[in-house]
C-alpha cells in the first residue's frame, strides 16, 4: 500500500517550493471576483439555523451550535458560481497550469492510486461488472487525472472485464483535458469512457462514486448528495469522498489562516458531521476515515516564526504519521460501503 506522506507535496519538497514550482501561489494570490453576498441560514449537516460566527472572510465562516458543522453563511447565487467555475481565472489557471505541472501530475497519481487501492479498485475490475452500470463515475473529475489512474490500474490487471466510466464535470475546458488525456489510453484497454457536462441527465449506476475535492465548493451539498444516492445500484456500491478537514491540527492552529477557509469552500467538515451527513444520505453504507496531508512542515514554520516555540522539540519536530492516525490531516478522506 502507497505511504500517504509519499504524495504530500508540503512534506517532500517543502511548502515553499511546492508551491512555487507548481503555481498554486498564483493561484491562490490571484483576486477571486467572486461575491459572496446570499446568506446562507441552515447547516447543510442538521439543517439546525443556531450558529455563531467563527470569523469574516469572503465567505464568512460560522460554527452550527447544534452539530458543530463549519460553513459559509454567505455563499454567492448558483449563477455567479457556475460562471466563476466555467469562466473564472483561478479555476482556469488551476486546470491549465497547476494539474498539469510535472510534479502535481506525479503525486496525483500518487494519490488517486492510493485512494483506489484503499477503495478496491482492482477487486471491482475483476468482480462481475455488468453493462447495465458503470463501474466508476467521477463526480467533478476535473482534467481527468483520476480517471487516466484507473485506466492505467487496469491496464496492468490484464484480467476481468473492460469497465465502463464516466467522468462529469462543470468546465467545459477541463473536461477536454481529461478527454484528450485519456481516450488513446481507454481505446487501447477497449475500455467505454464518456465525459459529460454536470447538468446533462444520465441515468445510470455506479458500482464506485468518487466525490473527491467536491463537496466543499457546492452551495448545497444535499442537493448533490441526492443525486449520488440516486446513481447508487442495488448491491455492491462504494462511494469515495475528499474533503478539507474541519478537525484538522491546521484548521485548530491557524483558525481562519488555514487555506481552506476561503478559496470557494463553503462546507467544512470534521469525522463526526461528516458521518452525521452521509448518514442521512447513505442510510444503509457504512464508513471509514482517513485523513491526508499533514501539514507537519507548515505547521513546525508556523510556530517557528510565531515563536516562542523554537526550542521546544515537542513543536518543531511534529511527526507526519501521528498527525494523520488522528484523523488531523489537512483533508478528510470518506470511504462509504455497501456490501
């Protein structure tokens, strides 16, 4: 199995060059022109409208007092936000340029290969796929790095039957991407791969459903989930969700410093409203967690700088592995079954 800390860019190259080489700094420095001015009153976890507000950023950021959910209680209107995700800079430069650097491309492979291992992706191939369901179906799938994954998984099987996968995103640029990245790859495995716009109807099953790096960008996560339910086949199902990790030693360090508050994330999750979520939707699955990115450099310069904390060894010399067996990582990987 793929060591977690072996794709965290932070953690091997240090922050600083991470994302320098990769461009997420211009990313991240660029102006988001995206106005967040809609409240938004009940938590997406409990629907509960008792919260108090944890700080002002765009979004602001509130704390339901009834599940203990982190949300943006000022979100933009559906509009603004297709239009930001299909024609805005940072999404643009994001698919463009960050995905498709050298060393992103490596240590996303890096990491999709380790998610679909932990979800049994192999064991779904040489299971008894039927043409009535796709396989795998990857909700926001980008430029199609995770797809291209698990074509090249399958291509070294050699066993089992050709799947059938379907990747759907809202960026008509990013799904071109993912197309022309994979389609030689999925003709030579005779495998049948469709890309489709969000809002296109499709009504078939998915034996596994990866939410990954979704959730937290959608104004109303139980519309979504909703429809991930409806894709879900009777028997066998698996879906897999990434999401930034409201209980993570970032977010409990840096509070409204930590990148994912801001950034077009407007739902934070920790393991227990992440449970609470799932549960409403996904009654009869059960879960596990994991957590990923340990942030362990970031935070040993924080306190560094911040001091007085330079001679303490307990501070400086934070280990990766313990930050992650605590369900601290930066993000929070869902893992949901049905048997």
């Amino acid at each position: 199995m793929i060591d977690p800390n072996s794709f965290d860019g932070g953690l091997r190259f240090g922050p600083q060059t991470f994302v320098g080489q990769t461009g997420r700094n211009k990313v991240w420095a660029a102006p988001r022109e995206l106005v967040c001015n809609q409240d938004r009153t009940e938590c997406p976890t409990c629907g509960s409208c008792d919260r108090r507000v944890l700080f002002g950023k765009n979004p602001t950021y509130g704390c339901c007092s009834v599940c203990g959910m982190i949300y943006a209680t000022t979100v933009p209107t559906d509009k603004d936000l297709l239009d930001y995700y299909r024609n805005g800079p940072a999404p643009k430069c994001w698919a463009e340029h960050v995905q498709q650097h050298p060393l992103e491309l490596m240590l996303d492979k890096l990491k999709f290969r380790w998610a679909l291992e932990l979800v049994g992706w192999p064991q779904i191939l040489t299971s008894g796929l039927d043409d009535e369901s796709d396989s795998l179906c990857d909700v926001g799938c980008s430029t199609g790095t995770l797809i291209e994954t698990a074509l090249e998984m399958h291509a070294e099987i050699k066993q089992g039957k050709y799947p059938n996968i379907v990747g759907i995103d809202v960026n008509h640029g990013a799904l071109e991407l993912a197309r022309s990245r994979t389609e030689e790859l999925a003709k030579a495995e005779e495998c049948s791969l469709r890309f489709r716009e969000a809002s296109e109807p499709d009504p078939r099953y998915s034996r596994l459903i990866v939410l990954w790096e979704v959730l937290e960008h959608v104004i109303d996560p139980n519309a979504m989930m909703k429809e991930v339910a409806f894709r879900v086949p009777q028997g066998p199902c698996t879906v897999l969700i990434c999401v930034p990790n409201a209980h993570s030693l970032a977010a409990k360090v840096l509070h409204e410093k930590a990148p994912m508050f801001g950034m077009g994330h407007f739902n934070i999750w920790g393991p227990s409203t992440l449970q609470m979520f799932l549960q409403r939707h996904l009654p009869d699955f059960t879960v596990e967690y994991r957590s990923i990115i340990s942030w362990a450099k970031e935070l040993t310069n924080h306190y560094r700088f911040k001091g007085p904390f330079d001679d303490d060894p307990e501070i400086v010399a934070m280990d990766p592995a313990v930050i992650l067996k605590n369900l601290e990582g930066y993000k929070l990987v869902a893992i949901a079954r049905r048997a």
